[in-house]
C-alpha cells in the first residue's frame, strides 16, 4: 500500500523492548492489552485481554494512511507519550531525548515531515519542551513499524 512518508531513516533506539513493555503497562495501570512493535510503537486492543495482531496491524496502516496527526504528554517520570490515531501510541525516553536533543532537533526538522507539510505554530513552552521533535521522531518510528510490523513485545491482561 502506498502513501506518504517521512524520509527519516537509520533511527537507532536506546531502549530495549522490555524497557517499553514497562512502561506502557505502567502507564495504563497494567489494565489494558497491547502490542510493542520493533521501533517502539505500541498499539493497544481494548477489546480483547490478549491483543489481536491483525487488528493492531491494522491501526498502525489506518493512522499512516490518515493525517497523521499526534500530540505529545510528557510523563511524570520524564518520559514522553505520543499519541497518534486511536489506540497507536509512541514512548520517547526522557534520557534518550535528553542525550540526543540536538540530534533529534535536526532530524526532525531536516528529514521528520512531509514534502508540503508544515508544522502548526507551537505554544512557547512546548518548544522549549522539545514536543515537534519527539513527535516527528516517534511519528517516523511508527512508519517504520507500519512498513515492516514485527512484533517484539506483548502486554496480555491476566484472566
């Protein structure tokens, strides 16, 4: 299937899949099933205790064939949650980020959007926070994963 992508490639992550099984979990007070993707997209099924891959395959294809739009939240913990469309979220790393701000600065603005895509103008304070790059970086993780979704983590709920 065809649609528009970032051209942002060659996106080394820090964390280890466990690392964002941990997370997520932790986030959603272990109450809701979901799936990690090899890039760091996870994909939550609010249906099921035990995540159903297609279905979760298939909101990653509806949000990169969408706008796909996403707003950021950072964490108490200092980490960050991207959300996208529906149930696709991304986690950016606080110490990740803080390591690779300028980098990911960069990137973001040189390779992170689309050829006629503009970023709206941001609030002073979410500039300051860095929120268009850790979006724009998560947003070219989940393509990654919607290209190529392989699976590296499952969050069953316990029966």
């Amino acid at each position: 299937m065809k649609y528009p992508a970032p051209i942002w490639r060659g996106i080394i992550r820090a964390e280890a899949p466990g690392w964002f099984m941990d997370r997520m979990a932790h986030y959603t007070d272990r109450q809701k099933s979901f799936l990690v993707y090899a890039h760091g997209t996870a994909v939550f099924d609010v249906s099921s205790s035990e995540p159903d891959i297609a279905k979760c395959n298939a909101a990653l294809l509806d949000v990169v064939t969408h706008a796909p739009d996403f707003s950021v939240m950072p964490m108490r913990d200092g980490n960050f949650i991207v959300n996208f469309r529906g149930l696709v979220y991304g986690l950016v790393g606080g110490e990740f980020f803080k390591q690779n701000q300028q980098q990911l600065y960069l990137d973001a603005m040189k390779h992170g959007l689309f050829p006629t895509e503009a970023l709206l103008p941001p609030s002073e304070d979410s500039v300051k926070a860095g929120h268009h790059a850790i979006g724009l970086y998560a947003r070219a993780n989940l393509y990654l994963d919607a290209e190529s979704p392989v699976v590296v983590g499952q969050f069953t709920l316990p029966i």
